[in-house]
C-alpha cells in the first residue's frame, strides 16, 4: 500500500447560482509506473491512482481514467457550475482498492 | 575553384542554422515580475547588494525571477507550490516522538509557527557552546542526537530537508541576515575563497557564472545569481525538495570536479558565505524551480 497519501482540495465557500467557479485538488501518492526496477533488478509494481471523480450533489462533474505516465502527487484543476448549494465529494481510486475521499461544502447566496 | 565552392555552401548552411537558433528564442522569463504569495504575502526578489560584496553585485535577486512565467506561477499559490506537501509531511514528523528520550521537536518547541519564526534567516549561525558555525542542518542533528537521543539524519535525503522546509515556511518573507563578524567571520572568509576558486576540468568558480553571467544564458540554462534564500527548493526535475549543499554538489559535479561532500566543512563555509550574498533577500522556501 502507498504510504504517504493524502488528499487535498481548494475549493470556493460560497458562490452565486450560476457561477462557475475553478476547482484545485492535489493527492500525495508515488506513482509508482511499474515500468521502473529495484536495486536486485527485479520489477517495482504498479501503484498508482487510476481514477478520479468530483460529483455536485451526487450529478458527475469530472470522472477521469488515470495511466501509469501520470507523474507523482497529481493536480487537477477544473472549473464547474454551481446551480445551488450543496456539496462537493471527491474520490480517488488506487490500484490496492483504496479509496480516498473528500468533500468541500459550497453556499449559494 | 569547385572547392571554394563547396566552402562557401557549407558557410551558407552553418549560418543558415545559426540565424535559426537565433529566432527559437529561450523560454520567456519576466525578469520584471514581483512575487506575491497567496495574494497577501509580498516576497522580496530585488534588493540593494550587501556591503561586504563590494560593487560585484548593483542588485541582488532571487533566482525566481529567472524562471519561466510557468514556473513563477507555481509558487505564487501555496496550494499549487507543490514544496508544501512536503512541508505536510515534515508538520506530522514534528510531533511524532522519536529515540531514546521519547520526545518530539513539539515536546521543546510547541508550534513550529512561533517558535520557528525567523529562524531560517539567521542561519548557518555561530554556536558558541560548539565553537563552530552551524548550518540549520547540523543544528536539527544536534537537536535529535542530544535531546531526543535520535539517530542523525542525512543532510540531503528527504526527512531533513522536509523539516527544514517546515522550518524555513515560517520566516518567509524575512529578509536574509546571516551575521559574518566576530567569530563567524574565519569561516566566512574560508567561503569566500572557495567561491572564487576555479575547480574541475572547466576550471569555474562559483563566480564565473553566478557573478559574472547571471541572466545569460548557459546552453538551455538560463543562469540566476545561485542565490540560496529560496532553499529548499521543489525541483520540476526530481518531484522532491531538494538541499542547497546537494545544489552545491550538483554545481561543482558540473565543472567536471571531484565534489566536497555534503555536511562537509568546506560546504558548510561556503553555505554561510553564499547565504550572506543574499542578505537583504526574504526568504522564500520551500520555492519552485526547474
């Protein structure tokens, strides 16, 4: 299991209805490509994120396929519409079946 | 006749390729930017040269201003400064216990935020109990193997330079102030010398690029003034945060040298008197370069 792992989201407060605003998110994880060898020259396995997905009140926003070229700690930065208020969830995939989630609660005013 | 001929094609095709390269310009830096993080803390990039540089320098300047605007970007915002997650994981071995004693660095030094406020500007220091000048990292080795009776880390390997990255977060924005007299002064001396000392095959000091051709370009690499106020520094290149004396290190490899190594006296000197270069500059770890 990847150790270190750690997700983090920069997201608005508050919005009007309608607005569309940028949403940052970062998780720690090696990334490790499965492509590299050890020191014994044997092969290291893959361990990475392979999926990602932002959902506005249970509707998808981003739902995003993840491959081994993806560099450590990945960043996405995306922009959504926010009709009314309510909640942000975040989810990251590992390759060892965890599961890293995280939610940003947004007020529409 | 037709090898004059054949000269003078082989001519019109060298400068052919020359007037190429010449149009490819190198990635645009803005020279002029002015850095301001989290759109609240103003980072001081220019400032009036220290008096003891003597005229070698009008101005000095934090390598920032020499990075692509991309780069720049990178550091402008905490969350996207991606040196902050190292600063994370430092912030969790603060105040984790660790040797014989069962202590942590929060067991004598609570919160990092006060506590550490300004540290980062004032080293490497005299000690005066040791009798020698420190390094930050010599004096979190001394911290670990004689109050928590922990093993010492290795200066350049991540679990140093992460805490020195926690450290030096807290007096960003502090101008850099080493002091060079008294008893420090030996060592900053012994610094000096080695700045100015050709090594290696290509016979370069520190000088040669760093003084005498910051903002010129050296093949693909555009060359700042090697100042370290902005140490630890998050590489594009290796994905870590990277130790000012593996920079050195890294340097002197460059000029086809045998290197001092890391933790050595020679380095050590050499830190404190390229940290005094940059008295005047905020500090500004962890930062973000290419």
């Amino acid at each position: 299991m990847a150790s270190g792992v750690k997700p983090r989201v920069k997201a608005p407060k508050t919005a009007s209805a309608g607005e569309v605003v940028t949403i940052k998110t970062l998780i720690s994880h090696p990334m490790e490509s499965g492509q590299r060898k050890d020191g014994n020259g044997n092969p290291i396995p893959r361990s990475i994120i392979n999926r990602f997905t932002c959902e506005f009140n249970g509707e998808s926003v981003v739902d995003i396929a993840m491959e081994p070229a993806i560099s450590t700690n990945p960043y996405f930065e995306f922009d959504a519409k926010v009709p009314e208020s309510g909640e942000f969830k975040f989810t990251w995939y590992d390759d060892d079946g965890s599961v890293y989630e995280d939610t940003s609660a947004v007020t529409v005013s | 006749m037709t090898r004059t001929k054949l000269t003078r094609t082989r001519l019109g095709a060298t400068l052919g390729l020359l007037g190429g390269l010449a149009v490819a310009a190198p990635l645009a830096a803005d020279e002029n930017a002015d850095l301001v993080i989290n759109g609240d803390l103003k980072i001081t990039v220019r400032a009036e040269a220290p008096a003891h540089l003597d005229g070698a320098l009008s101005e000095i300047t934090s390598g920032w201003i020499y990075r692509s605007d991309e780069t720049q970007q990178l550091e402008m915002d905490d969350f996207d400064n991606p040196g902050m997650i190292f600063v994370d994981q430092a912030m969790d071995v603060w105040g984790t216990p660790d040797g014989t004693e069962g202590k942590s660095c929060a067991s004598c030094h609570d919160d990092p935020a006060q506590s550490m406020a300004g540290v980062r500007a004032v080293y490497p220091k005299w000690n005066e109990e040791a009798g020698e000048v420190r390094t930050l990292a010599m004096q979190i080795n001394a911290c670990r193997e004689s109050r928590m009776g922990a093993e010492k880390w290795d200066i350049v390997k991540s679990d140093m330079v992460n805490m020195e990255a926690l450290i030096a977060v807290q007096s960003r924005g502090i101008p850099v102030n080493v002091a060079i007299d008294g008893p420090a002064r030996e060592t900053w001396e012994k610094g000096k010398e080695i700045y100015y000392t050709r090594y290696g095959q290509l016979e370069l000091a520190c000088a040669n690029c760093h003084e005498d051709n910051y903002g010129n370009y050296i093949r693909a690499d555009h060359l700042s003034q090697g100042q370290i106020n902005a140490f630890p520094a998050y590489r594009l290149k290796n994905a870590k945060l990277n130790a000012v004396q593996d920079r050195f290190k890294g340097c002197v490899r460059d000029t086809r040298a045998e290197t001092f190594k890391p933790g050595s006296p020679e380095f050590n000197a050499l830190e404190l008197y390229v940290a005094s270069r940059g008295n005047g500059l905020s500090v500004e770890g962890p930062s973000v370069r290419n």
